[in-house]
C-alpha cells in the first residue's frame, strides 16, 4: 500500500491499513516518546496514546507534508500535554549565572542510542523536554517558549543546563570505566 | 593535524555538536515495540469510538444539510406564515368592514341587495366574467369585496378551514365584479351618506367607493379601479390596524402561553473585593493578595426554559455555568534554588548525585479558576414589536457545584494550593457560594418560524462570601457579562 492507499484507509477506519501504520512507524515514534518520557512503561503510555490520537485525527492530515512528520509531531504534542497535564501551574526558574561546562561531547558519539536514550531520560524533566524539542526536533526557543508556556530565556537556560547535565553523565560514566 | 581535523574538533567543541549527535542518532532510531502494543490501541479504539469518528468525519455533511434545511424550514416557514398572514389580514379586514356596514345599516342593505340584484346591468355582467376567467387576481378581489354584498349570507355561514373569511370567499366567488361594485357603491350610498365610517383621507383613492359606478367601468379600467388596495385600505376610525392586531406577536393579553428554550453564552468579567474581618490583622494581608492577584475575563453559559404569558409576563429556569478567572503572579528577584540530581549509568543504577546552585529571578504564574453551576429562576417581562422582543429580567441563581483550582499566598505570605482535588488542600473557600442575585436586559430578533437570535447583557451579584468562617477575608464577587444566543419556541 502506498502512503496515500494508507492515510484513506485508515480515515475509513480500515483495520488493516492502521495495523500497517503501526508496523512502519511504531518504532521510531516509541523512541520519540522515550525521549520525553521518564521510563519505558511512560513511553509506551505516551506511544500507545499518540497512535490512537493519530488514528483518530487522521483525517486532518494534509498530504502537502510528511506523514511521518505529521504523526512525529502528534507524538511530541502528546508527549506536551502530558508534562503539562499534571500542573496547571508553571514554575520557572531563570538562569542568568550559569556557566556551561566544557566537557568534549565527541565523547557522546562513542554511545550507542540505547545509551544516549537513558541519559536523556535520566535529565529533569523540563530540562529533557526542551532539550528534545531543541537539539532532536529543532523548534526554535521562542517555539518552545510558547508550547511549554515558559519564557525564550528560561528555555536557553534549560538547554544549557541539559547540555552540561549530559556532559557530566558522560564523565561519570568515564570516570567509573 | 591537517586543516580538515582541526575544522571538526572546532565544530564539535561547538555548543551544537552534542545537539547534532543526539540529532543523527536517536532522530530515526526505531525502539523494539513490544508486541501487545497494537492490540492494546486496537482495544482501546472500541468499535462504538470507530463508528462515531466515522461519523465525526463523514457525518459532517449530513449535518451540514440538515443544518441548511432547518434553517430553510425555519426561514422559509416564517415567510410561507407571514404570507398566510397577510392573507388572513386582508380578510380580516374585510370583516371589519363588513361588520361595520352589517351593524349600522343591516337592514338597507338587505334591501338594497334584494332591490338592486336583478338590476344589475346583464351586459356588464357578460363582459366581465371573461375578464374573471382570464384574472384570477380579479376573481380573487372580486370574491374579496362581494363579501359586502353577501353579508346577509355570511351571517349564517359556518367558518371551516383556517378563517371565517377564506370560506367567504369561497361561497361568493360566483359573483361578478360589476356586482360587486354596483352593490358596494349603492350600499354604501345608501346606509352612509358622507362615508363617514370609512377612512379614506379624503383623497381621491384608484377604489373610491363612493365615485364608482357600474356604468364606468370597462374591461381596462376594472383593472385599475380593483387592483391592490381595495378594501384593505378601509379601515376604521379611531381603531387599530386589524392587520396589525391579528399579528401573532400582537395579540394583546389573551392567548396560551409559549415555551421557549434559550441558550445562551458569553464572557464575564468579574469584580473582586477582599475585606479584612479583622482589620488590624487581615488588612495587609488582603492588599498583599490584591498586588499579587489579578482579574481575568471569565465566561458564563445558560440553557433555560422560558415560559412566556401572553400578557408579557415570563418565567425561566434552567442550569447556569460561570466561570471565574484569575491569575496569581509572584516574582521574586534574587533567588537562590538549590537542585540536586541522581546522576545514573546506562544501566540505570545511581552512580552519584550532582547539586546546583541556582541563583536568579523566579516566577511564579497560576491561573485560578471558579467554576459553579447554578440553578436560575427568574422573573421577566416582555415587550414585543413584530419580530423585536426586548426584556426586562430578575431572579437569583442558586448555587449547586463549586470547585476551585489555583493558588494564592496563604496569611503566611507562601503560595498554597487551595483547588478542590489538592493534596493537600488549603481550605479556605466554601463548598458552595449560595445565592447571587441576577439582573439582566435580553434583546430578541426573530429570524425564523421558531427562532431568535438573543442578546443579553446581564450583572450578578454574590450574596455571600466565597470564603468560609476561618479564613481571614472575605472574598465577595459581582459580575456583569453579554450573553449571547439563540431561543428557539418549543410550543
């Protein structure tokens, strides 16, 4: 089936052409929502709900773009609303004094993604999600800003920070080697 | 080290190398998916949820239509009664008329019907009842205006169908216009001299009755002498248009009374007074509250039967949302936050702890939120105009749901959470707010058979504090809005 035989039959409700959906994309947009997610029961949670929420908006799907994009966004809008889903009220914190930490970060390309998934998890969670929104899916701060209702400085501060919380991770995991 | 080298070393020690790395390697990185996942979402996506998405999408147009052909029945609907309106108007005043002549010179008439029908020129009467084939609007007027001759018949005649006046027509249609003009001019002549019961303004009118004469008229200028106003234009002195008073909307004060629903909705804005019970010691405490807290535009919405008297007199009930906002902001300038974290291998075991020291603004933003659901019943008054309804209406809504979400500074000057569902809860807010006091001025246009689009700019009062006995102020709150909706007439 070809990707547009796809996105009708699974507007029709077609069990077949969404099973196939699934089967293309469920393992990437699983790793998609690890990276939001603080474990893996979370990110299977998160998985299985932006499927349904694909399947069930589908039809809002416009053909000019990617289909795999458009269901990576779902995924990551998803994955938003379920950080924002327990707090009504958003606490920030500015950065002005902190300072980067030097550490090499070729040091992260010896990693296999299995690892560098856990050290993203392993980050605080406002700091994991504008990293991810940042480095992996290249929103822009004042987009950022606006999706997670916090201010452009505070989401330089956060990836700042993300940044050198991975880098000291990576010399721990050294240091202990 | 060649050029080349040292260029990647630059470009990798740059803040977005790492960015990069994470990018290239988890950025189409597929996880193994475990095998129930499927399963669970096709579970989860129940045959009844695929069914209503369907119709969600598909439906859409089915609705669309039916949106269109209702608002066709009730637009068209409205013409097609407005139409049978008119009609029964004319023939309403036909009535009217023939009343009139029937009270005052019933007997003349008689005779004069009696005396003058078989006297009627033969000659006219053959010539005009070619016309009558060829004109059904002659025929029609023609009907029309013979009532007068007949009046003597229509005084036994038994109404059937919608009005009196339909039947008359059909009873009297053989009748030829000459007749009926010969015996409206002779009629006339004879029961009222100066036509003083008819108001004609005194001008020459295309159907002056009293100037007409049989032996006038020709096949053109029946036409002109009969065409439009007619007897429509008679009306009475010093009575109403009986066009006008057998408008629906105008029926005086007899008649059963009307339902309506009414949905309404529209932005709030409510006005908040903080007042200390102690003043000495809640009295700084509520400006400090009132500095760190703001009003934002609220929203309300109220699905309401509305039974309407004839005499203008309306009752309505029903269930009421309102929804308070507000925001709370705090911002503190010189932080100092210390965050400590567990640093964890690949394997997930805890390898160390790493603590921040943090220093710089913070800023605290919450949006709070009331939400109550209300029983309204109130009283009102109506006053219609053809399709304008305006209305004067006061009640009380009583309160049945409240919940709140958000936070505020507790007296200690630290933020608390007093929503509903916290935990734990700072209990400061009643569980209901009680009784508020509603006013309001409803606007309505009639735009269909059974529809009308509302206005209604409304105020509200809350009686009592929305804070309970032990907090240190009393919260109190009044509200003025702009519904906005539609009514809809049940019956």
């Amino acid at each position: 089936m070809t990707e547009q035989e796809l996105v009708k039959g699974c507007i029709n409700e077609n069990r077949t052409a969404q099973q196939e959906v699934f089967r293309l994309y469920a393992g990437k947009m699983l790793t998609v929502c690890r990276r939001y997610a603080r474990h893996n029961s979370e990110a299977q949670d998160l998985c299985q709900e932006g499927f349904i929420r694909v399947f069930n908006k589908i039809h809002t799907f416009k053909a000019t773009g990617s289909f795999e994009g458009w269901i990576r966004r779902v995924m990551v809008n998803v994955a938003l609303k379920n950080y924002q889903r327990s707090s009504f009220q958003k606490e920030q914190i500015g950065l002005e004094g902190y300072q980067e930490g030097a550490a090499d970060p070729t040091v992260f390309s010896h990693l296999h993604e299995e690892e560098l998934l856990k050290l993203v998890a392993a980050l605080p969670e406002g700091y994991r999600v504008v990293f991810n929104l940042y480095a992996i899916e290249g929103y822009s701060h004042a987009e950022i800003a606006k999706l997670m209702g916090i201010g452009e400085s505070t989401s330089r501060s956060q990836l700042v920070k993300a940044r050198k919380m991975l880098q000291g991770m990576v010399r721990e995991l050294q240091n202990v080697a | 080290m060649n050029v080349l080298h040292l260029f990647k070393i630059i470009q990798m020690k740059t803040p977005n190398s790492t960015d990069k790395i994470f990018r290239e390697k988890l950025g189409e990185y597929a996880s193994e998916v475990p095998a129930g996942m499927w399963d669970a979402i096709d579970n989860q996506r129940s045959g009844k949820q695929r069914t209503m998405l369907w119709w969600q999408r598909k439906g859409k147009w089915v609705a669309l239509i039916i949106l269109v052909l209702g608002a066709g029945y009730l637009v068209l609907g409205d013409e097609e009664a407005a139409h049978g309106a008119r009609h029964t108007a004319h023939g309403d005043t036909v009535q009217v008329e023939n009343a009139a002549i029937m009270d005052e010179s019933a007997e003349v008439e008689n005779d004069a019907i009696e005396g003058n029908e078989n006297k009627s020129s033969s000659q006219s009467k053959n010539n005009n009842q070619n016309q009558d084939k060829n004109n059904p609007f002659l025929t029609e007027k023609a009907a029309t205006t013979n009532i007068i001759k007949n009046s003597k018949d229509l005084k036994n005649t038994t109404p059937i169908k919608q009005t009196p006046f339909v039947k008359s027509a059909n009873i009297i249609n053989e009748n030829t216009p000459t007749d009926i003009i010969s015996n409206i001019d002779k009629t006339l002549a004879e029961t009222s001299e100066d036509n003083s019961i008819l108001n004609i303004n005194n001008k020459p009118t295309p159907f002056d009755l009293t100037n007409l004469q049989t032996n006038e008229l020709s096949e053109n200028n029946l036409l002109s002498t009969l065409e439009i106003p007619a007897l429509s234009e008679l009306t009475l002195k010093g009575k109403s248009d009986p066009c006008y008073a057998f408008n629906p909307y105008d029926s005086g004060k007899k008649g059963p009374p009307r339902l309506y629903i009414d949905v309404l909705a529209g932005p709030d804005y409510a006005h908040r007074t903080l007042t200390a019970k102690d003043a000495d010691l809640g009295g700084g405490y509520a400006t400090i509250r009132d500095s760190t807290e703001t009003s934002r535009l609220g929203f309300s919405s109220t699905v309401r039967l509305s039974i309407v008297l004839a005499n203008g007199i309306a009752l309505r009930s029903g269930i009421a949302y309102a929804q308070i906002n507000e925001k709370l902001d705090l911002f503190d300038g010189t932080t100092t936050g210390i965050e400590t974290y567990e640093i964890k291998d690949v394997n997930g075991n805890v390898i160390g702890v790493q603590t921040d020291t943090v220093i710089g603004t913070r800023i605290k933003t919450t949006y709070n939120r009331f939400q109550m659901v209300d029983i309204p019943v109130i009283l009102g008054y109506e006053v219609r105009d053809r399709n304008w309804t305006v209305s004067l209406n006061g009640g009380a809504f009583f309160n049945v749901l409240f919940k709140k979400k958000g936070e505020f500074l507790s007296p200690n000057l630290a933020p608390v959470n007093f929503s509903s569902n916290a935990t734990p809860q700072y209990e400061a807010y009643e569980k209901t707010v009680g009784m508020s006091l509603f006013g309001s001025v409803g606007v309505n246009y009639k735009v269909g058979n059974r529809l009308h689009l509302m206005a209604e700019p409304h105020f509200r009062y809350y009686m009592d504090s929305f804070t309970n006995a032990n907090y240190p102020l009393q919260q109190n709150y009044w509200a003025v809005g702009m519904n906005l909706g539609i009514r809809v007439q049940l019956f």
